[in-house]
C-alpha cells in the first residue's frame, strides 16, 4: 500500500459507479456544469463512488481491521436510484455538486448505521455529520455567485441518472495528486442473495 510522508492511507469505504450508460448521463451533465464556465474540478467517471463513509488518513494495521469489520457487514446487492442534482454548502454557495439517491439510499443508510459502531470500536472517530448518501461529481475551486450554474442544478434537482446496482462494498485508498485523486480498492465485500 502506498502511504503519505506520515505513514497513514488515505482511505474511505464506498459502492463504485460501473455502469456505462450511467457514467455516460453523468458525463453529459458535466459538461453542461463546465458550460457554465464555473470553476470546477470535475470527478472523473472512474472515480465516481457513492461514499458509505469516509476514513481519513489510517496506519494500514487499522486498515487491516477495518477489512475484518466489513466483512461482517451482511447485505443483499441492491438497486440504487440517481436522482436528482443538488450542492453542498448550499444552492447560494455551492462547494460541492452531487447526485443524490432515490430508491436504494435506506439500504445504504442501514450498511453506515452497521459499520459505525464497528468503526468507532477500532478507533476511527465518529461521523459528526450524519449520513447524507450522495455522489460527487464536481467541485467549485473558487466559490463566487454563478446564476448559470445555480440554474442548471435547480432545472436538474429531479433529473434520473439511471439505476445501478451495489453488490461490492470497496476500501478504497486516496492518493491526492495536482491532477485529481488516484483510487485503488484495497479490499472488497460483496452482497449475498440471501
């Protein structure tokens, strides 16, 4: 495993985003967000995820253990809707610009609400910020008032995406690069029909 200068990885645990029809909606929506001629920084189609829950930086024998937590974690695959446009902070500040979840978002909540527990057992401090399943697919460089870019996301806050399927829970690591995030999973659990 590749580490930083501190020794810790980088790491988060989430659903990848596969499907090439859907990959290609999303793409054609960024591109309508980089017509706004906002600046962002879009989210590569191979780094699109729905994030269960965010690690931060962790010495791999924790990363070790977290791997051993997940593979508790007992879930059936499940279909996920992705729906609808929407920014964190907000609409009139936006820092972050997501697709959110229609069906699937219950079972996604109930797979956090099982790793939490096991994850504070190892250490990890808590989520503060409650779960809020989502995908990012780009991010304001530079905050400033875009009516363009407002006005895109509003026209799409119902728009679908399309449908896929969460079967493989991933520990993903995160290099941080001037050219975007590098992803590799570093261990995999999948659902089981029954």
């Amino acid at each position: 495993m590749t580490r930083n200068e501190s020794g810790r990885i980088r790491s988060f645990i989430a659903f990848d985003i596969e499907e090439e029809g859907v990959l290609s909606q999303i793409s054609s929506i960024q591109r309508e967000l980089l017509a706004t001629r906002g600046d962002l920084r879009i989210v590569e189609p191979k780094n699109i995820h729905i994030t269960i829950r965010f690690l931060g930086e962790l010495e791999a024998k924790r990363l070790e253990a977290v791997t051993e937590a997940m593979k508790k974690v007992r879930f059936r695959p499940f279909d996920v809707e992705l729906k609808g446009l929407g920014a964190f902070d907000n609409i009139n500040h936006i820092r972050v610009i997501w697709i959110g979840m229609g069906r699937g978002s219950k079972e996604a909540s109930e797979i956090f609400d099982i790793l939490e527990p096991k994850l504070r057992l190892l250490g990890i401090e808590p989520e503060t910020r409650g779960f809020s399943p989502h995908l990012t697919i780009a991010r304001v460089k530079i905050p400033r008032r875009n009516e363009a870019l407002k006005d895109l996301i509003l026209r799409n806050s119902d728009k679908l995406f399309g449908v896929v399927r969460a079967e493989a829970l991933r520990l993903k690591r995160s290099i941080l690069t001037p050219r975007g995030p590098i992803y590799t999973t570093i261990a995999e659990v999948r659902g089981t029909p029954n």
